[in-house]
C-alpha cells in the first residue's frame, strides 16, 4: 500500500484516497438504482400471482353452467360489476395502455412464463446488490488503508527521536507547572 501510495503518479495518499471516494460514490449510485429495481420486482410479483390466481378461477368456471359474479377495476377507483357466462377468453394489460385477449390457456402460459422472468430478473438482482455491497465495503477499506498508511508515513517523516523528544519536553514541562502549582500552595 505505501509503494501505490508513494507512487507519483497515483498523485499520492490524497489522490489515492480521492478515487476511492469517486469508486465508493458510483457502488452507492449502483446500490441505490439496484434497491429500486429490486422493490418494482418485488412488487410485482404478487401482482402476477393474483392474476394468475384469477384466470386459473375463471378457467375452472369455464366448464361451469352457473355464471360468475365479480367487480372488476376500470381505473383508480372506479369498478364495474360483470357477470360472465363460461368465460373463455381474458383481456391482460401488457404495459403502456396495451391490452391484450388471450384464451384462457394461453393466459395461464403467458402469466406462468412472466412469473418465472419476474423470479429469475429478482435473482438476478439480489445477487447484484450483494456484489456491490461487497465492493462498497471494499472501496471503503481500501480509503481507510490509504489514510492510515499516509499517517503513519508523515508520523515517520517527523522523525521518532523528535517525537520523543518533544514528549519529554512536555513532560519536563507538567512536572515544572506542577512543582510550582504545589510550591504555591504551600506559602498559602
């Protein structure tokens, strides 16, 4: 660490330790972008589930004589009720005001395939974020190394002998003040 520190070229302790702040700032952008991936994943997971719960509903009731009963959401907050006769066909939203009819089979595959891609992408991310919480931590220690090896290389460059001796020095002075502290308090 000192030999990369020393180098002139790295530009020294300071430039050393001002990459890895830079370093240490892209992982924190990194992980904060990755949380966010990682919570709309998350959230929409069981949004896929419950569809897939209600087409694997309707698929059964497709067989059925008795009509099915439901309300179902126009927008925020607006519902509408249906009443449906064998159902054999689903409408699913695909994204960007896109609906799409399926058959009820071919719903239950597509909504199937979603959720293992949803899972997978998750995976995906959560190792992701473990990797770069790995490299924060590391980005981190290597700034804290390169700190504290330019302290200890000024400590040296002070000299040990002046070191010490200016300890003693401040010890020979405490003792004086001291003695004269005492030496006052005993002509009171």
């Amino acid at each position: 660490m000192a030999a990369h520190i020393a180098d002139e070229a790295q530009g020294g302790a300071e430039g050393v330790v001002n990459r890895m702040k830079d370093l240490h700032s892209k992982y924190k952008h990194m992980e904060a972008s990755l949380i966010q991936k990682k919570a709309k994943l998350s959230e929409k997971l069981p949004e896929l589930q419950h569809d897939l719960e209600m087409v694997e509903f309707l698929a059964t009731k497709s067989t059925s004589e008795e009509p099915v009963s439901t309300h179902y959401q126009l927008s925020d907050l607006v519902y509408a009720r249906a009443t449906l006769h064998k159902p054999t066909h689903v409408g699913i939203w695909l994204g960007a005001k896109v609906m799409v009819e399926y058959s009820l089979d071919e719903a239950v595959e597509l909504l199937n395939g979603n959720i293992a891609s949803t899972k997978d992408k998750l995976r995906v991310v959560n190792e992701e974020l473990e990797f770069t919480q790995e490299q924060l931590n590391r980005a981190y220690l290597n700034m804290t190394r390169a700190y504290n090896c330019d302290v200890q290389q000024r400590r040296k460059g002070r000299g040990t002998s002046q070191g010490l001796n200016s300890v003693v020095e401040r010890r020979e002075r405490k003792r004086k003040t001291s003695s004269w502290i005492i030496a006052g308090r005993q002509q009171t």
